[in-house]
C-alpha cells in the first residue's frame, strides 16, 4: 500500500525535523545542568592573600568553581579568617544555599566582630559563591539577582590625595584629575583622604585642591569631594557651603566621623548638595542606623567589605523603602567591580553614576585575569558572560600570593 503525503503534511514533517534537530541541545544542555545542580557540593575553599587584594576560591565536586574578592586590608587577616572560621562552615554544603550559609558565616565568626575583618571575609567567600552559581547555571549572576535590563552605567573617576612621605599639591591632584576627564570621565571624585586621626585641617587644604581641579577641568565636568571623614559638623557645613558656591560641588562625601550620625545629619540638612555616606557600614543593622540617624542623600555601600552580594542586596531593598539611591564605593579594578556592576545590574535604585578608579596597573592584579571588564567613553558595561564575568589566570593568582 503506497502512502501518499500531502504539500502540507510534508511541510509538518519538515518542521517538526527541525523543531527536535534544534531543540536536542538545549534540552542536553538542561539535563547536564539540572544534574550538575541535583549532585554539587561544596569540597574545598581557598583563600589568596595578596599585597593589594584578597580573592577566594571555591571548588565543588562537579569540577566547577567559582571566584570572588574580600576585602584589601590587612590581606593575611582575612585569608586567615576564610581559612579557620568560615571554610568549616562550607564544607559539604550545597552552594545554592547561600542565605543558609551566609548567615552561619557571618555568626561563627561574630565573636571576632560584626564589622571590619569578619564581613570582609565573608564577602570573598559570598561573591566566590555567586560567581559559582552563575557558572554552573551557565548564567550572568546580574540576571541570577534578577536582571533590571541595563547594559551600561556611567562611572566617575576616583583618586586619592596620598602619596609616599605626605600629599599631593592642588596641581597635582588637578593633572590627574585632567587624566579621567581625557579618559572619557564627565564626573570625577577627589578624595581628601584626611580620616579621623588628621581631623580639622586648615581649611585651604581642601579648599585649594579643589579650586586647582575645577580650574583645570573646566565647569562642565561634575566634582564630588571625599572628605574622608575628615570635619566636625560645623567645619563640614562651612567649607562644604564655600565649595559649592565657589565650584558648584555636586557631591560632597563622608563629611564627618563614620561614628558620628548626629553630626552627618547636621550637614545634610545644612549643605544644598548631595551628602553621601555608608563606606563604613559593614552589614544591614548598620546601614539602617546610618538611615534612620544620620540620613544621607546616597548610600556608598561596598561589595567587598559589607559581606558580599547577598547582605548589599538586602541593603538595596532597605534603602529603596527610604526612597535612597545606591553608589556603590569601589577602587578596585577586578572581581570587586565586576560583582559591583553584577549588582548594580540587578537593583532599580542605583544612581546614575557609579564609582571606578580605573583599571589602576600600580596595584599589580589586572594581570591575574585572562579577560577584563569593558570600559568606553566613561561608561562601564555589564558583564553579559557567565559568572562575574572575569576568568581567573590559576598559575599568576598562586605565583603571586602572599607566602
């Protein structure tokens, strides 16, 4: 019995052929993730304690690892802490558990103190195990955090007033403010980088540098200051007023002690421009007392010091109910800005413009990657790769670390 096929039959057989040439991949593709995600587990945790920065590592049985970066101070400290307090609590562990194990890090090692070197640690460990989770999933971890559709941010650059044996003249700090603004930069931040202990400088230390820069950058580049903490309340509030008359600040930074809200919030309601605070605050109970008491215009929170991804993404959530925007306070050239934007991606809250010192060669770590996070025109890109989107050079991170 011959069977006849019509046109229009043939044309079914034709596409349902195709549907299934195409679609066997991705459902492969799927099997191997969803039982790569069924039987992982967590096997080892390696901390990378360099001169500049502090990375970790965290390995599963599944032959896949993830990256991220703690904070740069006291390097050999931190690794320390992921090596004997919070590598035991991972062990074992699924990696997709990362509030279970978040939580259980942050509390084993809350003895050794809820702010500084304990979230600083648990920081490396929690954007190693997001960068982990984007990786066996085979996903950007800005779309694991739920994705908000940007594909770029503006950055201002960022740069210090220290140097070996003192600081920089006003000239100084001008020509390499000049240097961003070549690079493509509309907005740069010159930090004054006083800190508690240099308190109440005479008022032209500030003063002067800023003059030098605006003078040199012309008036359509947008300046924030950093006072570093470095003004009581009423210093702040007058030199903050003579800056934004005289140069039209449009940020002005950490006016006062980290310790002090009352104070903060006498120069918020003083200063007609934007005061912004938050580098200090280390976990969510902070950043609500910096809220509620001190009530800055912005929050600088950092992704490297104030416990990883997962505690600055509740952070954003807070800050959203009190109608406050997220700056996030980065100088680090690597994971640290790649989890940043990976973050940034992902919230409805963050300001126009985010903080990027430059891919800053001095520090030694751009060479510890095989890939880099694109830049164009002062504007950052999202990472659209899987992960953070940086890939690890092993061989450089183990040549280089801290014996």
């Amino acid at each position: 019995m011959k069977i006849k096929f019509s046109r229009k039959d043939f044309l079914k057989i034709i596409g349902l052929s195709l549907f299934w040439a195409n679609s066997i991949p991705i459902l492969a593709k799927e099997k191997k993730i969803a039982t790569v995600r069924k039987m992982v587990k967590i096997t080892n945790v390696k901390a990378y304690a360099h001169q500049k920065a502090s990375y970790v590592k965290v390995e599963t049985d599944a032959g896949i690892s993830g990256w991220g970066e703690g904070d740069h101070e006291f390097t050999p400290i931190n690794a320390k802490i992921v090596d004997e307090i919070l590598k035991p609590v991972l062990i074992g562990k699924d990696p997709f558990d990362t509030e279970h194990l978040w939580t259980e890090m942050f509390f084993e090692g809350f003895e050794g103190g809820s702010t500084g070197f304990v979230p600083g640690a648990v920081a490396g460990v929690d954007n190693a195990l997001w960068d982990l989770k984007g990786r066996i999933l085979e996903m950007p971890v800005s779309k694991l955090l739920g994705g908000n559709k940007l594909e770029k941010i503006a950055v201002y650059g960022s740069y210090g007033r220290r140097k070996k044996g003192g600081f920089k003249t006003p000239d100084e700090m001008a020509s390499e403010g000049m240097k961003f603004v070549e690079a493509g930069y509309k907005t740069i931040k010159a930090r004054m980088q006083l800190y508690d202990r240099d308190r109440n400088p005479p008022f032209n230390f500030t003063y002067d540098c800023i003059k030098a820069i605006r003078k040199t950058v012309g008036d359509e580049i947008e300046i924030f200051v950093d006072f570093n903490n470095g003004y009581t309340a009423g210093k702040a509030i007058e030199l903050g007023l003579k800056l934004h008359e005289h140069f039209n600040i449009k940020v002005i930074e950490e006016p006062v002690s980290s310790m002090d809200y009352a104070g903060l919030r006498q120069v918020v309601e003083a200063l007609p421009c934007e005061v912004n605070a938050g580098e200090h605050e280390y976990n969510k109970w902070q950043f609500r007392d910096l809220i509620i008491h001190g009530n800055p215009d912005c929050l600088n929170l950092d992704l490297i010091k104030c416990g990883g991804i997962s505690e600055c993404k509740k952070i954003s959530g807070m800050a959203q109910a009190f109608e406050k925007e997220i700056m996030v306070h980065n100088t680090r050239p690597t994971l640290a800005t790649a989890a940043s934007l990976n973050f940034i991606g992902s919230i409805t809250n963050a300001a126009k413009v985010q903080e990027f010192a430059g891919m800053r060669t001095e520090l030694g770590l751009n060479q510890l990657f095989n890939n880099s996070l694109k830049f164009a025109d002062g504007f950052l890109f999202i990472p659209t790769e899987i992960g953070l989107g940086l890939e690890v050079n092993e061989k450089e991170m183990e040549k280089l670390k801290l014996k």
